[in-house]
C-alpha cells in the first residue's frame, strides 16, 4: 500500500477572503436583527415609524429659528420674548417684508413691527392696528379673517386694508396703551384701532406676578427677564437648560448623518438620547417657575416694582378692572384727538358661564376646573362686565364678544 496515499489530506483552510465575507454577513444578519428589534422598540414607544417625520423633528431642534427658543414664561435667556425699555418686552421675529443681504438669512436682531417703514394713511388705504395678547393676536394674523371682514364694511370697499399687528402674547393693560403710544411717536399713521383684550388683565397678575412679588401691573414674567440676570441661583438653572439645549441641538445634527438618519436604531437611539434632554430642560424650566428666594437673597426693586395692597380678592379684581378701563379710555381719547376710529372688544373665555358656545370635545381640550388662569377668569371677568358697561355710558365703543345667552352650538343638546 503506497504510504502517501494512506495519509489523509486535510481540508485547506478557508481562504481570507471566504473569512470576510462571512463576517461581513453576520454583521449584516445581526445588524438586520437589531433593525428588527429597534423598529419593534419604537413602534411600541411611538406608535409609529417614519424616517421623514423623525427627521423634520430634528429639523425643527436644529433650524435658525428654533435653536434660540425657550418656554413661554421668558425662561429661555435668549427667548423669543425680548425686554424691551418702553413696552416690557415684544415678540423677536424677522420682519417679512425685509430682503436680507444674501437673499436668505437675517441678523440676529430682534425685528418686528417697529423697524418696519410705516404706511402713510390715505384716500385708497386704510390702516388698521390690533392692540391685545395672543387672542387678538390671533384674530388678526389667522388666514387674514379679520382683514377680509373689514374689506365688507361699506365706508371701506375698494380701499386697501392694511393691518399693523401689535398684539402680542402675554400683553395686558397698560402695555396696549404703551405700544399704541409708542407707535405713534414713532409716526405710524392709523385710520382704525381695535383692541380686543380683557382675559390676560384678570387671569395674569394674580397668578403669576403676585406669588413672585411682582406689582400686579408689571408685564407678564417681568421678573425672569430682569431678576434672573442678577440672580447667581436662576443664572446657574438658566445654564443647566442652556447646555441642554447645545446638547439637544449637537444630538440632533449628528443622528442627521446620511448614514444614521436612515438606520432605525440609530433614530431609536437618538430618541431616546433626546428625551432625555427633554426631560433636563422640562425640569429646569419647573425649577425656575417655582423658584423661591431665599432670605438671604431677597429680590431687587427692579424686577418686582413698588408694593402693593390690596384688602380682599374684590378689591384686588376692581383694581385691575379699573386699569384695564382706563387705559382704554385713554387709547380712546387719543384716537378721538386724533381722527382715528376705535373699538374695544372684551374677549370671550371658555370659564365664564354664557361667554361663547362649547362642543364637548373642545370642553375636554380647552376646560379645567383646575386651572388657576381659569379660576381667575370666573372671579374676575365680573367685574370686567360691569367696568365695560361704564365704558359704553362714557361713549365708548366698547362691546363684549359672548354670545347670546340663547346661542346653543351646532350639534349640542343644550
């Protein structure tokens, strides 16, 4: 027997490139796997999965115009809420009607209504300014529903309407005297002024400007604008959410890569990574709407101006009233002195029995028995009503917005 051929051959080893391809497909068949398993993940956190719709949330996290962005309540130091010396504060935005250099973006400045060129009122125009908060706000930007009423009223057929909006969210008497002020002297011209107002006045300065110390009639979060610069415990709460952001705004653009954004680990990961954030930056915006001085750190006469007194809740809620009045008095003389028609509307509010119509659903969305804004609207729009009544009698004209007692909504039993 030849002894070569009684030796058994062995196998040749596979070969480097055999090894390669086979670790390229466990990779690929692990990585397939954990796609399965994320995708599972996120339908039970989400509901649902789209590639497109988790981008355009990152979109929004990371975009110019968000990235400067805060809460309401001028929490954020760089809010959209700027202070500002005459009015309290006014909405930062980009005037629309600017070109910019490079035909795209803006500076930074903060831009409204103010640095606009203002219109010259003639015989083919007329001009409008909406004095209130974010209602009347509303009201006159919302699909241009004003604008195209007042195209209806007979003295101003054919003649272009054209609306100067300065209602802000947020804003209360005085602020609306104060900005129809200001204007003025910066020397826009009107033919019309409508201010629609009265829940902010009622609902603000008990909730939030007294439990700070706040004079009632400062503007809305006065104290974060200003205390909060001055204040070593807010500065150091203001950076926490600060470097929460930068995190959230970094995550962002890096799960934004033409590789991840389409992995849907990687969107799993990135979600849960964001909130997270979220969660930080919820819970530094609590820490600073519920934050107490310390006696040891007393607040400063800038951010809460001179004290104020008051006996009992009616008193407090006629002083209020009586300031909302006046000023629209004030508005009204002013616009009478200077030819300028003027209406004053009293704005409705779904926790004032008889205000204005509600359908179950939005009685689920829009009513709480709980909430403080509302508890306040109930006690004090009252004495709004009868304030207003006085305005009539004076020859304003002044008239409240809720329905008729009678008015059942579409749909509604009763």
């Amino acid at each position: 027997m030849n002894s070569e051929a009684a030796v058994k051959k062995t196998p040749a080893a596979p070969s480097f490139r055999k090894k390669l391809l086979f670790s390229f497909l466990l990779l690929l068949l692990m990585y397939g796997f954990a796609e399965l398993i994320s995708y599972g993940t996120f339908r039970i956190l989400s509901g649902k999965f789209s590639f497109s719709e988790i981008q355009a949330q990152r979109n929004g996290i990371t975009s110019p115009e968000t990235t400067n962005t805060g809460g309401n309540y001028g929490i954020n130091r760089n809010n959209w809420n700027v202070i500002h010396p005459y009015l309290g504060f006014i909405t930062e935005g980009i005037d629309p009607n600017r070109v910019c250099e490079d035909g795209q973006n803006c500076d930074r400045r903060a831009r409204s209504y103010e640095d606009m060129p203002f219109v010259e009122s003639n015989d083919n125009n007329v001009i409008v300014g909406v004095l209130g908060g974010s209602f009347a706000h509303g009201v006159s930007t919302t699909s241009n529903i004003l604008q195209h009423a007042l195209t209806k009223v007979p003295q101003y057929k054919g003649k272009e309407i054209i609306m100067i909006h300065m209602a802000v969210g947020g804003y209360k008497q005085p602020q609306q005297l104060m900005k129809f002020n200001y204007f003025l002297a910066l020397g826009a011209q009107f033919d019309v002024i409508i201010n629609i107002d009265g829940f902010n006045e009622i609902a603000i300065p008990g909730t939030e400007n007294l439990p700070k110390g706040v004079h009632p009639l400062y503007p809305r979060s006065w104290y974060y604008f200003v205390d909060g610069a001055l204040n070593d415990d807010m500065l150091s709460l203001y950076g926490i959410r600060a470097y929460a952001k930068k995190q959230q705004v970094q995550y962002a653009a890096f799960f934004s890569s033409p590789f991840i954004r389409y992995s849907v680990t990687g969107n799993l990961l990135w979600k849960l990574i964001n909130r997270n954030i979220i969660s930080k930056i919820s819970h530094a915006d609590v820490s600073l709407i519920e934050y107490k001085e310390s006696d040891a750190n007393k607040r400063r006469y800038v951010a809460t101006g001179p004290d104020y007194t008051f006996t009992s809740s009616k008193h407090f809620y006629q002083d209020m009233a009586e300031v909302w009045a006046r000023s629209s008095a004030l508005i009204y003389n002013q616009c009478l002195e200077l030819g300028i028609e003027y209406y004053h509307f009293l704005q409705p509010n779904q926790h004032v029995k008889g205000s204005k119509p509600m359908f179950e659903k939005e009685k689920a969305i829009a009513f709480s028995d709980r909430s403080l804004y509302g508890k306040a609207a109930t006690e004090g729009y009252p004495y709004l009503i009868e304030r207003g009544k006085k305005l009539k009698t004076e020859g304003i004209p002044y008239y409240d917005l809720k329905f008729p007692r009678n008015y059942v909504a579409p749909g509604e039993n009763s």
